[in-house]
C-alpha cells in the first residue's frame, strides 16, 4: 500500500451541502414544482449523460467547448469483444443543459403522437467545464419547462408568466423580466446576405456585449468602460467582416431597450426604416402582444431589450431572461425562448416549442438575499427527542417513534445509553422543542408519557395522545 496521502478536496466547481443547505435547497424545488405542476406541467426525466453528437445540432461552439466528455472504459465488459455494443466507439457527454435531451426524447418516446399543447418539466444536475465564480459552478441544478406544439404570442406569454411568478412566489422582490424577439435580427442580417454560421457569430457578440452593458449599469464592471464595450463589438463585428453600415445599424441595437410600444418600437422603426424585411419582423413581432398579456397578468417589472440574444444556437423567435441584480455578474437566475426548428434538426417534424430554464443554485442565492430562506438555517431535524428510561422500555420506544411519525411529527429515537441529564442537554442543543420520556411507572399506570417542552422547561404527564396533540398544536404555526 502506498504512504502516499490520499487527497480529499473536491473537484473545482463542485460542492459538498450541508443539512442546512440542502434545506433550502429542498424548500426552493419544493416551491417550483408545486407551481409548475399547478401551471398544468407534468414532470420527466432524462439521462445524466447522453452522446456528444446530440449537442452537435445547434448548441453553438463556444458551447460545447464548455463540456464535459469521455469514451466508454473499454470495449467489452471482460477486456475483449464480448460485451461490446455499439456505444463503445462513441464519445459521452455529461449533460450540459437539457433542452436537446429533451427533444430527443420527445422524439423518441412517443410524446410527439400526444395531443398538443405538451407542458412538461424536469429537474437535475447539469455540467459545464466553465471558470468557476460565486454563483457560478460546474455542476450544477436546473429546473426547466418545455411547451411542445403551440407557436404564437399567447405561448410565449404564458411561459414568461409561469417563470416570472415562481421568482415572486419565491420572494424575489429583486427581479426583471428582458425580452426580444430575435426574428428581427435575423431578418436584418439576412437582408444583409449574412451566412446564417456568421449569424450565429454576431449574435454570440451581441450577447457578450448586451451582457456587458448591463453589469456596467449596475456598477459590476467598473474597469471597463461603454467606449471600450462598444469598441470590442464593433471590432469582433468588422473582423469576422461585416459591413461598416451593418456595424453602424447593430451597434444602436445595443441601446433599443425600453417598454415596447411607447418607446422600442419607435426607435427601432428608425434604426430599421430602410430594411424592408427587418422592419416587418418588427411590427409584426409577437413583442407587443406579449407585452399585453403580461400587463394583464401584473408582470410590471420588465423590459424589451433588442440586444438580447442569448447564447444557444436553436432559438428562433422570442427569448426572455430574468435577471436578479443583488446576485452581481452573476445576475440572470432564469432564461429561455422559442425554438420552433429544433424538433426538425433532430429529425422529427416540424414542432413550434419554447421553454426555459431556472439556475436552482442562483434562485437560493437570490431568496437568500431577498430574506426569503432565513428560517430554514434554523430548523431543528426532529420536533420530539424521544427517551426510554430503561432498557426493557426500548421496544416500547420503537413503537411509539412509529406512532409519532404516522401522525406527522418528525422524532429522534436516543439510541446512546446515556442518562436522562445528559440526553436532555444534547436535545437543547440539539434545539429539538420538545422531549417525550417513557418511564415504567407513567407507562403501566396507563399508557401515559412524560412530555417535556425544551424551550420553556414546562414538564407534565400525560397520555400519549394527550402529547401528540400538545405537539401538533404547538408547532402548527411554524410549520404552516
């Protein structure tokens, strides 16, 4: 054996939770889930890992540069031939988001037959070999919403009201909803005679910079100023060879944001009043229809942001992000959009879809900073620390934890052979609120108890459904 020491840190980007933690953690899937199944959403689940040629369709470069891949460890399961499939030859990818899983499977299982609208949602861990930040790691937890089989406006609407009410649910006072249609880019490039490759690149550029501008606005990049956000655009633009009139018209994109009717759509009717193409994408956007419904439904904190380009290929129409400014460079806590052509790319049939995305880690962070997970740092593992006085009393103790669960009470069984001070003293510490203490007397004169309130040290005999009562109706405000 080697005197080698074994190295046990973690992984960069990765982390170990903490009771506590994981608490909120819980509390905050909790909360998603219960909203989006009652939005109608019906919950799947993918693999962990899935063939690197799935994310070859349209995730972009920078993408999948950022991901996670290996080969299977040998070609057969005995170091030969037997056992090998088919797989072995491919490379693996440790999901890196879940959007083309999805597709995958809504192809492959069947649920492009079911009737349409299909709302489904999943939960889990994804991986990206990103650099590593507050906020910001290499694996980490997304929940995510897919609409499948409705195009337009109202569908658009509707996922941006889903999304933007779970962040109030989850009192995140600190949020706003940006939203673009990026039909009206693609027009305009299109009208350009851009390659739809070189597209993909200016748009990649446009969500640097929007990215940029906006943490500039809220003081996060102080060493960089707008000139040089604005010269680094410019020159990515005229080095992948863009004309300068191009460059001129994409560059004010950077500053259409606003509310829609009153002030975007004017402007952009002036930015794009000689490109016939682009400007109907612009007045025939579902933008303002969106921008409605969400009124309608008292989405007030929000913006249009023509910039807004988000950092996968597939999207094709309107895409939305809701940024939580308190979490610093590492604002935006949910994003997503239309993408009505990838079903298509994957070989299915032409599928109008939209979706997004929570980051779970970014929406704790945020409810943390909102004072919304203050409570779940303090809350005890067990509402009863249960004693049994003497050895021969135990089993009577393992039927009474039974009883107590069944009746909804969490309980700790001491299971040391401890005395009765001592057990106490760790069950205060432990911040358990009451004590229930099986002594030979109190049982055999009639099934009673001895309960014990932790916090007041008020201590009395009672029945055993006497004291589950008491408990209920004592913790029945906390946990309400």
């Amino acid at each position: 054996m080697s005197d080698k020491k074994l190295d046990l840190s973690r992984p960069t980007g990765t982390r170990d939770f903490l009771p506590a933690d994981l608490r909120k953690h819980r509390k905050i899937e909790r909360i998603v889930r219960e909203s989006l199944e009652a939005f109608g959403f019906e919950e799947i689940m993918t693999p962990t890992f899935e063939f690197f040629d799935l994310f070859l369709v349209k995730s972009g470069e920078k993408f999948r540069e950022e991901t996670f891949t290996f080969k299977a460890p040998r070609a057969g399961l005995d170091g030969g031939d037997a056992g090998a499939s088919a797989d072995d030859a491919r490379t693996f990818i440790l999901r890196p988001e879940f959007t083309a899983p999805v597709c995958r499977f809504y192809i492959q299982s069947g649920l492009n037959i079911v009737p349409k609208p299909l709302k489904i949602f999943y939960v889990g861990p994804v991986f990206r070999y990103d650099k590593p930040a507050p906020g910001r790691f290499r694996e980490f937890f997304q929940f995510g919403v897919e609409v499948f089989g409705i195009p337009g406006a109202i569908a658009d609407a509707e996922i941006m009201y889903v999304a933007t009410s779970i962040v109030k649910k989850l009192g995140i006072k600190d949020h706003v909803l940006r939203m673009n249609d990026l039909n009206i880019l693609r027009e305009l490039l299109g009208e350009n005679d851009v390659a739809e490759d070189v597209q993909d690149k200016i748009i990649a550029l446009m969500d640097k910079a929007n990215g940029d501008k906006i943490k500039h606005g809220l003081g996060l990049l102080e060493e960089t100023s707008p000139a040089e956000i604005e010269l680094a655009f410019t020159g990515g633009l005229k080095d992948i060879g863009i004309s300068p009139a191009l460059v001129e018209t994409l560059l004010k994109f950077l500053y259409l944001n606003g509310p829609f009717k009153e002030d975007v759509l004017p402007r952009a009717r002036e930015v794009l009043a000689r490109y016939t193409k682009a400007l109907h994408a612009l007045e025939s956007s579902n933008l303002l229809r969106a921008e409605q419904l969400l009124d309608a439904g008292g989405i007030t904190s929000r913006m249009v942001d023509l910039s807004l380009a988000r950092g996968l290929d597939y999207y094709t129409g309107l895409v939305f992000e809701i940024d939580s400014p308190c979490l610093g460079k590492q604002k935006q806590i949910c994003g997503g959009g239309r993408y009505d052509r990838l079903i298509r790319d994957f070989g299915g049939d032409d599928t109008p879809a939209t979706g997004f995305a929570f980051g779970l880690d970014r929406l704790v962070l945020a409810a943390e900073m909102n004072g919304s997970l203050a409570s779940e740092s303090t809350i005890p593992r067990a509402d009863v620390f249960l004693y049994a006085f003497k050895p021969e009393l135990v089993p009577e103790a393992f039927k009474l934890q039974g009883i107590l669960v069944e009746n909804g009470i969490k309980v700790e069984l001491s299971i040391t052979d401890w005395n009765v001070k001592r057990a106490l003293q760790c069950a205060s510490k432990l911040d358990f609120p009451f004590a229930l203490m099986l002594g030979e007397k109190e049982w055999k004169a009639g099934k009673n108890v001895v309960l014990k309130n932790l916090k007041t040290e008020q201590q009395e005999v009672v029945t055993l459904d006497r004291a589950i009562a008491i408990v209920k109706a004592t913790l029945s405000p906390a946990t309400s």
